[in-house]
C-alpha cells in the first residue's frame, strides 16, 4: 500500500463517504461508488515510488485538509464573469458555481441535444439507461484518482449530441469556486456523446477565485460516433491556489475526428492524463498542448494513444515554456497492436527553459506490434536562438519583446487546427501576459 499515514486526504476521503453517499438522491449508483471507494483504499495515493508519478509528487496536495460538501452561496458578479469569457458573444456557456450548475448564469440556445448537468442526469429515470451504456466504461479502473472520482463524482456536465446534428456554437463550460472559508475538494465528472455524423466543439475551464486552496479532480469521457467530429479544449489559467488532476478518455469508433488540446498556462500543480482508444479504422485523433508557467508551479502530461485497427493516424505536438523554477513533466505513449497495420503516429514535444531553476522531465515512448508503420516520436530541450536574439534586438526591438516573439512562433504551431478565433486570440493575449511584456498579436 502507498504512504498514507500521513495524508490528512487520504483518511478524510475514507471518513466522509457514508455522509456522501446520504446527500445523493440517487442510489443507483452505490455499490459501484463503494467498490471503487475500496479500490482506492487499497491502492492508496500514488507517491514517486510509482513509474508514473516518478516526476510529479503531491504530497503538497494529499497533506492538507478539505471541505467535500462546499458551500452553495456565492456572490460571483457580471463583470467578474464577464472578465473570464473569451469575447464569446456567439458561444453558449454553462457555469457551474461551488459544484451546482447556475442557469441563470448560463446562456443555453442549443435545440435537439440532450443537455443537462451531470447530477441532473443521475437524478433522471429516463437517463439511467445511457449512464449504463457509457458511465465509466473508458475511463481507467486501475488508478487512484479515476476510482476517487467515480466513489465521490455528483457535479459536471452532460451532453449527448445526436446523429447528424451540428452544433454550429462553441460551448464553453466554467467550474468556479468561491466564497469558500476552508480548501474544498471537488470531484468534477463530464460525459460527452457524439453520435453519427455530428459535431461538437467544447471549451473547459476552472476558476478559483478565493485565497484558500481548490482541489479538482476531473473524469471527463468522450465517445465519437462514425463520420463525428469532437474538439474538447482545456484552458487551465487558474490562481496559484489550485491543484487539479484531470483524467480525460476518448473512444473513436470508424471514420471519426477527435481532438483534445490542453493549454496550460496556471495553477499549483497539474496532471493531465489523456488516453485516447481507436475502435475502428480510419480514425484521426489529435492531442496538442502548450505549457507556459514559472515560479514554482508544476504542470505534467501524460498521454497515450491505443492504436487497436489498420488505416488509423494519431498526432501529439505538446510545447513547454519553463521559467522560475516552474518543472515541466511529458510522458506519451503510442500502443500499435500487431492489427494496426498503415497506422501513421507522430508525436514530439518540444521545450524551452528560460531560467536556471526551471526543468523538464520528457520521455516518448513507442510499442509497436505491427511492421507496415510510419510511427515518429522526438523531444528536445533547449534555450532560445541567440542568433534569433540578435537579430530581432539589431532592428530597435527590446529584449523581452523579441524573446516573446521567439517564443510565440515556437508555440504557435501547437494552436494550428483550433477553429475557434476567440480561443486563439485568448492564448496568443495569456502567453504576452504570462511573459510579462505588451504586445498585440
């Protein structure tokens, strides 16, 4: 078992279950929370001493205290949302607020969709037949994190876009947190279903707009039908007061198109872990990523795509900038089973350190059963061009100005295929900020 005696989490996790599970409404779900809460009590919580935490301790997370059942109120204002939208005017949104999704915060136009929270679903008799089609059929069994969810989830969104329906806005979810007195711990589940020939984009986003310390520990599962697109794009710029763990899992059947980018620009500490499973041929997933942070913050991807049929194509293009003493952690895997013949895999993850204090930890790895493949992988660490430098500041430009020029070319191929220009416009306006200069992009 993991080091747990002295993990206030760990042991406050165990104590406030019974109390949980008499807060729900429904019950259905019960004997699988308790198993998985059993699950977790077995494994307990992953320390360095596990290969896939090698890099990443969060001893700093499992130590303090937290409040499970957060405080409903809050006195969130217009402009202080205002302030976190994108220039969306054009784009749906769902707020939740301390856990519970606030419609009057919200702007919903969309028809023909299935659109609820996730605790609304579970609450729902006539939902209870999809819950069993797809809740917790992807994600991981064998993690802590993904049991602790599924033992202690009620809050999130749910979407289920039917066949052939496009949905022509973006839909840009916000998690807030505010007005809480104590750190509070929530565990945020998401379930996305995209049937035949429909398309869907989506934005998510978590805010923590006290003092005191927010744990998120997210479960999100997308299913993309035949001939269905599904972009999910993760902006994580929250305060330094944050610690999130997200786990993301993406089923593609035949002839589909998902897309998952994570920009990472804030928070304590971050874990992105991102699986996506190939369930027919002619699949094409795409995982892109760009980390900025400095200071002391920590932010780690770990990726993997299963290639399990022929015809299939995966691309990973991840970009780091690390300043302070800010660590970075990659870790992506490509699996091409012995069937997955003409599967074409790239992967690459490139990095700058703009400090002697800032480090990265990357490992790319490739198991490949099959002999008929086009499979690359590559990192590489390093300082800006001083040649780049030099020339930019011999025609008047200042220092920090040409080094975030440098530094924008070198991330900007990560955003290439974000459709959405208020997105693009957004992350050009938090890599000008996050390096301290003023510049229009």
């Amino acid at each position: 078992m993991a080091e747990i005696s002295v993990m206030a989490l760990y042991d406050q996790i165990i104590d406030n279950h019974g109390e949980f599970l008499e807060s729900l409404r429904h019950r259905f779900l019960d004997e699988d929370r308790k198993a998985a809460l059993q699950k977790f009590e077995n494994l307990g919580f992953p320390t360095k001493k596990d290969e896939e935490y090698k890099y990443t301790g969060i001893k700093e997370i499992t130590e303090k205290n937290y409040n499970f059942f957060p405080k409903e109120s809050h006195n969130i204002t217009k402009e202080q949302l205002d302030q976190l939208h994108l220039g969306e005017e054009n784009f749906d949104w769902i707020v939740f607020v301390n856990g519970k999704l606030h419609k009057e915060l919200s702007k919903v136009s969309i028809e023909n969709v299935e659109f609820l929270s996730f605790n609304y679903a579970l609450n729902d008799e006539k939902h209870k037949e999809v819950f069993e089609t797809y809740f917790n059929t992807i994600a991981s069994k064998d993690t802590a994190f993904t049991n602790l969810n599924l033992a202690y989830c009620k809050y999130g969104f749910f979407l289920k876009v039917p066949k052939n329906v496009v949905i022509e806005k973006p839909i840009h979810i916000f998690y807030i947190s505010q007005n809480q007195e104590e750190n509070t711990f929530y565990n945020t589940r998401n379930l996305l279903i995209v049937e035949e020939g429909a398309k869907v984009e989506v934005i998510e986003s978590h805010h923590n707009f006290d003092s005191t310390y927010v744990l998120t520990n997210s479960v999100t599962e997308i299913f993309t039908y035949p001939n269905a697109k599904a972009d999910w794009h993760k902006l994580q710029n929250d305060n330094n007061t944050s610690y999130l763990i997200d786990s993301t899992f993406a089923r593609q059947e035949k002839d589909s198109l998902t897309t998952v980018n994570t920009f990472s620009f804030g928070g304590k500490l971050v874990r992105n872990n991102l699986d996506f499973i190939h369930n027919g041929s002619n699949i094409n997933s795409f995982m892109n990523g760009i980390t900025i942070i400095g200071k002391d913050q920590l932010v780690d991807h770990h990726t993997a795509v299963h290639h399990n049929f022929p015809n299939c194509e995966s691309y990973q293009n991840y970009k780091g900038i690390f300043d302070g003493n800010a660590h970075g952690v990659f870790n992506g895997k490509v699996f091409v089973d012995k069937i997955a013949q003409k599967t074409n895999a790239y992967q690459q993850n490139n990095n700058v350190l703009l400090s002697e204090g800032a480090t990265i930890d990357t490992k790319p790895q490739l198991e490949i059963f099959a002999d008929d493949v086009k499979c690359s992988h590559g990192c590489t660490v390093g300082q800006l061009n001083e040649d780049a430098l030099f020339y930019l500041r011999a025609r008047g430009i200042s220092k920090k100005e040409a080094q975030a020029l440098l530094l924008y070319a070198f991330a900007n191929d990560a955003m290439q295929n974000i459709d959405i220009e208020p997105l693009k416009e957004k992350i050009s306006k938090l890599l000008a900020e996050k390096l301290q200069v003023d510049i229009e992009f």
